[in-house]
C-alpha cells in the first residue's frame, strides 16, 4: 500500500474515531471529543485501541465507569477513564 493510500486509511480512521466520540449525552461528547482532540492523536496504538474499545459501549456502562460505580476489567480501559474522569473542561 502506498504512502498516500495509508494517510487516507489513517484520515478515513480518525474521522471514524471522531464520530464515535458524538454520543448524544452531552457530558460524553464533551469529555469524549476533549480526550479525542487532545489526547488521541499522541497516544500509543495500544492506548488508541483502547479508547476505540471504550467508544463501542454503551453511555450506561461508560458512565458508570466515570462515576466510579463499576470498574473497568481491561487495564488499559481503565486508564483512560480515568484520565476521562480527570479532564476539566
């Protein structure tokens, strides 16, 4: 695959990642779509997997994770929400 083929790939994926971040409660948009803008872009691939894991549940079990009712099993799920749960906005 050429290099402009793989930007593509790559802008083609980030605006995937973008849009999973809208949720429609507004509290998860805002701290969601900081963490993406912010944080997403210099983040590792394993820690990008893991925001992208953490954008295919559901608002329910992401809110219960940010207000500390549940915990997340996977590590690396709950170190972004818990930079999630640390972002001021």
């Amino acid at each position: 695959m050429g290099s402009m083929a793989k930007a593509q790939q790559k802008e083609v994926f980030l605006a995937q990642v973008r849009w999973r971040c809208r949720r429609g409660l507004r509290e998860l948009d805002v701290l969601l779509m900081h963490y993406f803008d912010h944080n997403f872009g210099k983040s590792s691939p394993e820690r990008q997997m893991a925001f992208v894991a953490l954008l295919e549940m559901q608002d329910p079990v992401i809110l219960s994770y940010l207000t500390g009712n549940t915990q997340p099993k996977d590590p690396a799920i709950a170190d972004i929400i818990q930079q999630l749960a640390q972002t001021h906005v």
